[in-house]
C-alpha cells in the first residue's frame, strides 16, 4: 500500500495533549476538499495520508503547574537574565488576568524549552520516541512509505533538534545487552520526503544544535549531509515572531523553499489553521503528500490569483488596515530586538493587537 | 561487444523513441507512473513479481541471510521477464546493472549463521561501506525515478508544462519496473526493520529514563533545573546521573527536642543550601542523597543540620536550633521529616497537606521570598 506519514508538530501554548491536532487536521483536509473539483485524489488523500501528531505539551505544562505557574519560580529567573529592566514582567502583573494567563501559557513552554536545558533534552527523547514509534509502526511491512514533517512555531525548534539528532546520532545502546546499534535512521538509510517549518524559529531558538549546520536540510538521497527531499520554509509578514532571526540560511545547496504570505483571514494570525488556509501554503504540501501532479500548475495559479489578502467582510474596513499598519510596527521592533525583553514586549504587543482584530471580525 | 555496435544500438533506441510517441496523459489520473499509485491494488494473486508473493516463494532464503542467492535469483527472473522490453533496453540494462552492483555487495557479507540473526550481522548489511542501499524509487513525491542522481537512472515519466504525465515507458514495462524494485527494496527492509526495532527500544528505555530523572526524581526548583542542566553530565540517551540540590525548600515536621519530657512536633520550612542526590537502578529509578541544611519555625531561632534523603517523596535529618534567638545554635537535637511536596501533590492531592498545614506554612513563605524579590528589584 503506497502511504504517506506526516508527523505534526504543535507549537507554544498547547495545553491538549490528545485533541490538539484535530483543527488543523481538519483544515487540512477542508483545503483539499477545494481541489475535489479539479480531480485532487481525495480518496487516496484520505486513506493513506498517515497523519501522526508529535505531542510534547505534557512534558511542559507538567512542569509549569509544578512551579506554580503564576510566574514566581520563572519570575526570578527572568530577573537574573535582566528581563525585568524592560518592565514587561510589570506588565505581566499589570494586564488582566486572561492576558496574563495566555502570555504566561505561550511563553513559559518557549523559555523553557530554550532556557532549561534538561526539560529541552526531555522533550527531545520523548518526541524522538514518538517518531521512531510513528515509523516503526506505520513503515514495518510496507513496500511503499513516504515520510514527511510539518512544524509550527515552537514545534520548528523542536522538531529541527529532535530531527538531526534522529539522523545523526550514530548508534543507540540495547538497555539490556548494553550492546551498541547503528542508527538505522542515518540519511543512509532513511530521509524525509518533505519537511515543512510554518513560522520558523529553529534559528531564533537554537542551542547546541545550530540551524543552518545541522543535516536538516535538503539534497539529493546521495548527499548524506541532508536529511530530506524538500525543505519549506513558511513566513507571514505580518507574523513577529520568528521575526528577530528569520530563516536564512546562506550556502545551502539546494536553498529552501521559502513561502511568503500575508494575508488575513483570522485574529490568530499565528496559528497552524491560519497559514494552511493560504494556498501557496497548502498547495506544496498536498502536493507532496499526493503527488506532484494532484494539484495542476494551471490549478495553482489560479487559486492563488483569486485568494485575497484579506477575507471578504474585511476587505475595506478601517479598524483593520489601522491594525495592520500597527502590525507592521511590531514586526519591524521584533526584527530589530536585540534583547529578549524587548521580543517580548513586541509579542505582548502582538498579542493586544490580535485581541483587537478579533474584537473587529467576530 | 565493439564500440560501433554499441553506438549502433543506441542510436536504434533513440530512433524507436522518436517513432514510439509518447501519450501525454492529463493531470491527477493516478497512474502506474505516479509515486502514490498503489502497487497492491494492480497486484493480482499468483503474480510472482509480488513482493508478498516473493517473500513467502523465498522464505527459506531469507530466514537463513542468504541474500547474494536471493538476489541472484530475483536478477535472473528480471532477466526472463516476459514483459517487451525490445524498446527500452537502455532502461532493462541499467535495471540489470544495478542488480549486479546489489549481488556484488552481498559477497562482502560476512557469512551467516543459517536461520539467526545477529545484530552484527544487520549492521554490517546496512553499514555503507560494505553494502550500499538499492535506493530504487526516489521519496521527493516526484513522479518515477529510480536510482536518481546515479549512472543508472531510469525515468518513467514527467509532467510536461501543461502538466501531462509524459511516459517513457510502456505501461507494462512501468509496472515490471516498480513490482520488482519495490519486491527488492521490501527485501532490503528486513534488516534494516530489526536496526529500527532494536533503535526504538533502546531509545523507549531512554525515555524512562528522563521520565525517573524528571518528572519522578527528586524535584527541583527552576534555578536548581537551570543550574542542574550546565553543572551536570547528560546525553539524549542518559539523563544525570547525579543532581544538585540549590536552595531547595520543602515543608517539615519536627519532632523534639531529644531526650526531653516535653518533645513536640512542629511544623517547619526546611532550606537544604547545598545537597547531592545519586540516582541508581536499571533505568534510575530510585535515589538517595545528602544535604546540608536550615530550619525555619515560628517558635525559635535558626536551626542547622543535615538531610539524608531516601525514595521518592521524603527525607529524614537532624536540627539544632537557636532557642532564644541570640545568634547560639544551642539546642538539643530535633528529628527531621521533611516531605518533597510537589511529588507528594502528585501522589496524595493537595488534601493532605491542608490537612497538616504544611502546604500554609508553604505558601506563606513562598510568598515571603517573591514579596522580598519585589522589594529587592525596586
């Protein structure tokens, strides 16, 4: 049976660790369903594209309910790394409860993720676990299998780390025999069809595992120095924040894809569901997992020619463009932060001003 | 065979190609020529191109790691095939040559033990340098490529400009193609399935591990973690196997003093200052550790002592206190029971330790120390 896995990884703030990949999933397929009409193979998108959530929000969000989440074990830390001369924690006691509660949300996993180098490694077992069970499970007995990722945000950091190290760790130790295994998941062996990276901060919060060196990144199956066929990276305009280091790697050859898009069609122009509405995102991804010829180049240009900035309600309003040009405003700060207080004083920024568009179109 | 014939021969096979047209066919029709089209579907019982028809038709083969036997074998069927291929013989001869090239490095093998598996033996079948995977179909979701990049590539088709699937081989020279390179690659999987299993749980076992270490270890404060995460040896596969304790409070109870008629037990706030924890067992999941530590109570001053900690969820030590708050430790001995709180909020609830006052005693502190913070940053 031919098959594609597709691994998704969520990204900051996800508190679901079961049901947390049904919407995207779901917008996923609404977008396909566009494309019925234009003979895209829904039935084999349907019953063979695997789709196997990564979750790692757990780990997280038991380790934030464990210090008490109300900021006074992080709070500390975050004054030791002189966070607080920017008076974004007094904005952080200041602001109303529910904008408190989901800036903490987000940002805790993001700094602890980076920050914590043990609750990091953690994670990193715990999804290279689910990987490899994804695989084992889904490939063991199949004459055709392909493999691809799709990252958000957060999800980008982790699954850049968690893929190299997958890829590049050159055995693994049988717990019982203590005898040594060569890793069977070597670019020699095995590589990723496709790896799609939506609102990339893999540069922005890389550790020991630099972005632009590691073997996540495209070639031939010959280049054992590359792990996947396609790299996608996805960026939105109006979209802070993988701003302050945007994905640029130089030297690569191939270079990355790069998809840029702009258009608003929700409040949470952050989110997974958000970026797949757009067609220059989905289209490349259907593609990959249904073939190259499911979606017609014809088909393509048409979909994107007709796709609008903006949702059709939205189109002409004031209160909409006067947020969109504060938006601009944000993204230009986050690009030009050149301390963490002051990425974060732009994400609470954002985060007010995507309240204010939802007020607008809802 | 001479160069001219050669030549000869090839300039007979770009003729045919110019008079054999190829049929554009119009996009998503999924096609034998497409990398999602499914081979079972088309696979009829009885053919013996199957991969699950040449599994079980060489099983014998298998189960005993006798892979150049088994290649040679699937060669000479390709070789007999009785399929047309007078008009592709380009793409049948650079089949054929990468068959060799797979047979030639089944010599290198070492040889097997017949029916066991042994994991040198998987290694060594994967390891590049004496055996080189088959890579038939290219995974980038483009349509058929086999051994792409390499000498002996074969095309089966591309999407022209109007996106038309353009064939370059027939249908059934397509589907003979991608039935036995798909039956190979399946073949060369089986090896490399037990590298995956033996892979997973060895990295199963590591996740144990971090989960002992972390989630059920001995708890640690954010400074503790941070600090823990530079101080301490780690990889992907082994969590610490050691932890420092940094400033670590927890809720205690003390009994004495000693050797008194008037011993009571008191509610107090522990601080181990400085303290080390060993982690042991198959996948560490026990501890123990010591600590040098503080003692706070409402009754009477400081006191200082040792903490000897032991499980998951408690600890036991020795207190001295200042009795009359006048800067003396002068006290008699006081027993020590301190309880990690947040693995005890795991295991019993918050109930308990209302109950006791502990988590008050806590709480209030804790908020003793942020309220100094506040203080101290402004």
């Amino acid at each position: 049976m031919s098959r594609h896995v597709l691994f998704v990884v969520h990204g900051m703030g996800v508190t679901d660790p079961v049901g947390w990949a049904d919407s995207a999933m779901a917008k996923l397929m609404e977008v396909a369903k566009r494309y019925e009409q234009k003979h895209f193979p829904m039935a084999y998108f349907e019953n063979n594209v695997i789709v196997v959530p990564i979750n790692y929000s757990d780990i997280l969000t038991a380790k934030v309910a464990e210090w008490q989440t109300d900021a006074a074990g992080v709070d500390a830390f975050a004054r030791t790394n002189k966070v607080e001369d920017h008076g974004v924690l007094r904005w952080l006691e200041a602001s109303d409860d529910v904008q408190r509660k989901f800036l903490w949300s987000h940002i805790s996993h993001v700094i602890l993720y980076r920050f914590f180098p043990l609750i990091r490694e953690r994670i990193r077992v715990s999804v290279i676990r689910q990987i490899m069970e994804g695989i084992e499970r889904e490939f063991v007995g199949q004459t055709e299998c392909r493999c691809s990722v799709l990252a958000h945000s957060l999800g980008t950091s982790v699954a850049h780390d968690c893929l190299h190290i997958l890829g590049s760790n050159p055995t693994w130790k049988d717990p019982e025999t203590e005898k040594v295994w060569r890793n069977a998941f070597k670019p020699d062996d095995f590589r990723f069809s496709g790896i799609f990276m939506v609102a990339n901060v893999s540069r922005l919060l890389q550790t020991d595992i630099k972005a632009y060196e590691s073997i996540v990144r495209p070639g031939p199956s010959l280049d054992r120095s590359s792990y996947c066929a396609s790299y996608y990276d996805v960026r939105h305009t109006l979209d802070p924040i993988p701003m302050p280091f945007p994905f640029e790697p130089d030297g690569w050859q191939p270079g990355p894809d790069v998809i840029a898009v702009q258009h608003i069609r929700d409040w949470n122009i952050h989110s997974l569901e958000h970026y797949l509405d757009n067609p220059g995102v989905h289209i490349p991804l259907l593609r990959k997992l249904a073939g190259t010829r499911s979606i017609g180049h014809r088909d393509e240009h048409e979909a994107v020619q007709a796709y609008s900035q903006f949702a059709v309600e939205a189109i002409g309003d004031e209160n909409v463009q006067k947020i969109v040009t504060k938006l601009l405003d944000v993204v230009r700060i986050a690009k030009s932060s050149q301390a963490p207080a002051e990425y974060l004083s732009a994400f609470a920024q954002f985060l007010s001003l995507v309240d204010d568009l939802r007020e607008v179109l809802e | 065979m001479t160069s001219v014939s050669i030549r000869l021969r090839i300039a007979a096979v770009l003729f045919l190609l110019t008079i054999i047209k190829p049929v554009p066919v119009p996009a998503a029709e999924v096609t034998v020529y497409d990398i999602t089209f499914s081979l079972d579907t088309i696979c009829a019982a009885g053919d013996t191109r199957c991969p699950s028809e040449t599994k079980a038709r060489y099983a014998a083969l298998i189960g005993g790691n006798r892979w150049e036997v088994l290649f040679k074998k699937l060669k000479q069927e390709f070789e007999d095939s009785p399929v047309d291929w007078s008009n592709n013989e380009i793409a049948r001869r650079r089949f054929l040559n990468e068959l060799d090239s797979l047979v030639d490095r089944c010599k290198l093998l070492p040889q097997p033990l017949e029916g066991v598996a042994t994991r040198e033996y998987y290694d060594a079948f994967l390891e590049p340098l004496s055996f080189d995977r088959f890579k038939s179909e290219s995974n980038d979701s483009a349509d058929i490529v086999f051994f792409k990049g390499r000498g002996n590539q074969i095309v089966l088709g591309y999407t022209n400009a109007q996106d038309e699937l353009v064939k370059l081989l027939t249908e059934d020279q397509a589907l003979d193609l991608r039935l036995r390179a798909n039956t190979i690659k399946m073949l060369e999987d089986i090896p490399w399935h037990e590298s995956v299993k033996a892979n997973l749980k060895a990295v199963q076992h590591a996740e144990t591990r971090w989960a002992n270490y972390l989630d059920h270890g001995f708890s640690q404060y954010p400074w503790e973690a941070w600090i823990n995460g530079w101080a301490t040896p780690y990889t992907v596969e082994s969590p610490p196997g050691h932890q420092f304790a940094v400033l670590h409070p927890d809720a205690a109870l003390e009994l004495g003093p000693l050797r008194t008629d008037d011993a009571t037990v008191k509610e107090t706030l522990t601080l181990a200052v400085l303290g080390w924890i060993d982690y042991y067992g198959y996948a560490g999941e026990s501890f123990w550790g010591i600590s040098g530590a503080m003692s706070f109570r409402d009754d009477m001053g400081l006191g200082i002592g040792g903490l000897l900690y032991f499980g998951s969820t408690a600890s036991i030590g020795v207190m001295w206190h200042d009795r009359n708050r006048d800067a003396h430790i002068d006290s008699r001995p006081f027993i020590c029971v301190s309880l990690d709180l947040f693995r005890l909020a795991g295991v019993k609830g918050g109930s308990y330790l209302e109950k006791t006052g502990l988590l008050k005693i806590r709480r209030e502190t804790l908020e003793a120390k942020v309220a100094e913070y506040d203080k101290a940053g402004s």
